[in-house]
C-alpha cells in the first residue's frame, strides 16, 4: 500500500501488538477504558481457542517505518444453516483502525482481501455485527434481526417466583465438561422453530465455555436445568463489565418439557443468579437483558417480568455470488413450492436488481438452473427488488409484500408473480443466531 504501508495476512508473533491496538482502538468513548475484552478475545483468537480460526486468518496493515501494526481485522469461518441447509459463511470481526491512520481506505482494502479469502474458502455469504451504516461501503445489507429482547430487573422477575408460590419446575446449576453434547444436541432443537441458527458441534460449546478466557469480551456461562432425571433444558448468559448487569443470549430446552415450566424456572433462577454478581455497594445485580429476539417461546409465557422491550440491530450480510447461494438452497425452493398454490410450476423466473438479475428456471416444480442475466428488461422480470434488497428476502427477514409496500421501486409483474414472491422466500422468518466466534 502507500507511504510504507504493507498489507498482509497476521504471524503468530503479531498476536500481542494486534491485542494491544483492539484494545486502544475499541476504548469506548466518553471514558475511552482499555478494551480488554476485546484485546483478550484477539489473543483467544490468535491461541487458537476457536480452532476455526488462527493468526493466519487476521489481515493486518503494517507501518514499515515503525515496525507497528496500524490496523487489523479478522476472518471467522462458520457454518450457518439456512431453512435446514448448512451453508458455509465467512464473518469479519474486530475490525480497527489506530486513530493516526484513519480514513485513508485501510479497512476498505483488507475487506476486499477479506472477501477474496472467504471466495477462496467456498463461502457463500458473509456477515458483520458492526457499527451503523459503516459496512454498506463494502456491499453489505441488513438482513438479519438482531439481539432484540428486553430489560428487566430482579424485582420484576421476584413476581414469578412469589406466584407460583413454591419451588419452579426445574432445578438450576451451572453447567459442566459432561454436560456439553447433551448442550449441542438441545441448541439445535432451535431450527424447528428458527429460520437461520449457526451449525455448532458439542467441541464448539466445550472450547467456549472451559477454553476461553473468561476475560474475553465474548466469554458466556451456561446453566443447566434439570429435573430429578437429568438435564430438560439450558441457557446462557454473560455478564457485563463490573457487574452492572447480566445477559441471556440464548435459552433452549429439549422436547420433553414445556415452555411454561422451563421458563418459569429460568426466571426464578436468574433472580437468584443476580446475587452472585454483585457491583460494588450494592447486594445484586440489578439489570437483566434478555437478547434472543422477541419472537423466542420464551415471551409468549410471561410479559411483565421480561421488563421493557428493547428493538433489536441487525445483522449486515453480503452475498457475493446471488445464483451460487440460491442454487445451493435449491431444496428449500422446491420445498415451498411444492407445499404452495404453485406446486409442479414450471417457468424461467426473471428477478431484476435493476443494475443485475438472476434467472431460476422451474421444471415440473424442480429448480433446475440458477443464472446471473445482467440487466433485465423491465417488461421481462417476474420482480423487482431495489439495490440489495433482496438480501432481505433471502434471509427472510421481510416479505416480498413488505418491500414492495414501503418501496416503491420494488414491484411484481401481476398478481401471481407476487404471490410467488412470498412463497418462495417466505419471510418474516425468525432467526437465532449465537455466532461460533
Ligand atoms: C471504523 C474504522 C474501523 C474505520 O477504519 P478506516 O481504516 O478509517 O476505514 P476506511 O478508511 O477503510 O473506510 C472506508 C470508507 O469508509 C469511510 N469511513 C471511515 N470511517 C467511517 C465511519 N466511522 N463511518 C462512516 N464511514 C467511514 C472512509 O472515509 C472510507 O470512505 P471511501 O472509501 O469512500 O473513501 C475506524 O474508524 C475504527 O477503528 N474505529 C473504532 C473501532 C470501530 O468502531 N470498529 C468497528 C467495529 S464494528
């Protein structure tokens, strides 16, 4: 790059000066404290604790003038599964520029090597958690909710307990090495009722939850609850800096027990777990989050004690090759067909992007090709979606219907394509994403 700048992909050795610029770059205005959170997780990262990513897998941007690193990001490859198909997925993480060498395109150039090594590794799409607007520069669009939920306190949740009057359903503890397939296998109960959940195998919550350093800024713990037989269910939690509150990223229970009693108990537990984490001066902690979305059984059993509502973010997503991915969810498509008003259709269905479109050729209600066409002719496309729309559709977090009602340049021929639309890719679909990071 320019002015003795050199870009390259990180060596073990980086590992300590990449941790000291996360943590005086992600330093959170007012009080702009040490990110040590983040400086812990870069040195998990380059340890090898998440074994899907290691010190070859930064990019940093090196100052050759002063032997200092000056910017760096790192590439985290997963598998999310989409409706019931696994699809490999690339997620560029800490990203940070040092305050001296802002602005002059070096996060923009290690994203476009980024993107090059996520394509070379057969990724079909990519995601960012990340600061507003920022990633849409680099072909990104939110299409995924979340984190919403909402904030309660202990006297809130004491409601539950005084109500049922008694001890809950289950028991709590924490969670322990034997528990962990059991773990892994109730995780994945969530793709009955959620449209886009991460592929996680027990040795992924293992190395979370006894091989991270509980200093990480991505470090959870895990409760277990049972009954007189065993484990029924678990959730799991984090817990903020200097105690000021505690947050539930994901509870899932098996199909052997009910929502009502499983989240009776983990409310009535979390109300006693407060107490373990006291800030100073004070006998509790005093706030609860709740941060898997307001569609999660969970809030159809109680509302007062879940407290307030927060919305929720969302997650940017950027697909770099539309037929690739569409092609490799062929089976979801011709499921929804076959189960729709469309069922056998055969066709070539045109979508315009308007500056790009792809063609899915039916046969007999078989999806038999997927092509990018260039431009479409207007009078040619079955549908019109604006810019990266689409992306929203595809990873169901609108409708078809709600795009074309608050854009107006996103359109359906008639009726029927319309229609279509909202057959093949559904949506709202409710997602639950707890990222393998
Ligand atoms: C945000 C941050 C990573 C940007 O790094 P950078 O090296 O300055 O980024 P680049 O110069 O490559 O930015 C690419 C483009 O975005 C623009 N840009 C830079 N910072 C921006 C910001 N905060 N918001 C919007 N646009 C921004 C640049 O001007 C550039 O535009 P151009 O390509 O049209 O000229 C850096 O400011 C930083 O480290 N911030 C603190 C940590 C942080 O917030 N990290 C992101 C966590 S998700």
């Amino acid at each position: 790059m320019d002015d003795d700048l050199v870009l390259r992909a990180a060596a073990t050795d980086d590992a300590e000066q990449v941790a000291r610029l996360n943590e005086l770059v992600h330093a959170e205005p007012p009080e702009n404290k040490p990110a040590v959170g983040i400086a812990q997780w870069t040195r998990d990262l380059f340890a090898g604790v998440n074994r899907a990513v290691g010190p070859s897998d930064f990019t940093v941007v090196e100052d050759t003038s002063t032997g200092k690193i000056v910017s760096s990001i790192c590439l985290i490859s997963q598998t999310w599964n989409i409706g019931g198909i696994d699809t490999p997925m690339g997620m560029p993480e800490i990203v940070g520029t040092h305050p001296d060498y802002r602005r002059r395109g070096l996060v923009r150039r290690q994203f476009e090597l980024m993107h090059r090594w996520s394509e070379d590794r057969g990724q079909l799409f990519s995601t960012v958690m990340g600061i507003p607007f920022y990633y849409r520069q680099f072909g990104y669009e939110y299409a995924i909710d979340a984190w919403g939920g909402s904030t309660t306190t202990p006297s809130l949740l004491a409601q539950v307990s005084s109500k049922k009057g008694g001890a809950p359903p289950f028991t709590a503890r924490d969670a322990e090495r034997s528990d962990v397939r059991f773990i892994a296998a109730t995780y994945r109960m969530n793709r009955d009722r959620a449209f886009i959940t991460v592929s996680r195998d027990a040795r992924t919550f293992e190395d979370e939850m006894f091989v991270r350093s509980e200093e990480s800024a991505v470090f959870y713990r895990t409760r277990i609850i049972e009954r007189d037989d065993g484990p029924v269910g678990f959730y799991m939690y984090e817990v903020f800096r200097e105690n000021s509150g505690i947050r539930v990223i994901s509870f899932e229970i098996d199909p052997s027990v009910n929502w009502l009693d499983a989240t009776t108990s983990v409310l009535v537990d979390l109300w006693q777990l407060a107490r373990r984490y006291p800030p100073e001066g004070k006998d509790q902690c005093e706030k609860i989050e709740f941060s898997f979305g307001r569609s999660h059984p969970a809030y159809q059993m109680f509302d007062t004690p879940f407290g307030a509502p927060r919305n929720s973010y969302a997650w940017y997503v950027r697909i770099p090759n539309v037929p690739a991915l569409v092609t490799h969810l062929t089976p979801l498509f011709e499921k929804r067909l076959a189960e729709s008003v469309f069922r056998g259709w055969s066709g070539d269905l045109k979508i315009s992007f308007f500056t790009d479109g792809i063609q899915m050729s039916f046969d007999a209600g078989k999806l038999k090709s997927v092509a990018s066409t260039g431009v479409v002719e207007r009078s040619q496309a079955a549908a019109h979606y604006p810019g990266l729309t689409f992306t929203k559709v595809l990873f169901g977090q609108h409708s078809f219907t709600y795009l074309r009602d608050i854009y107006p340049d996103c359109s359906a021929r008639d009726h029927a394509m319309a229609t279509m639309q909202d057959i093949l890719f559904g949506g709202p679909l409710t997602p639950a994403i707890l990222p393998a990071n």
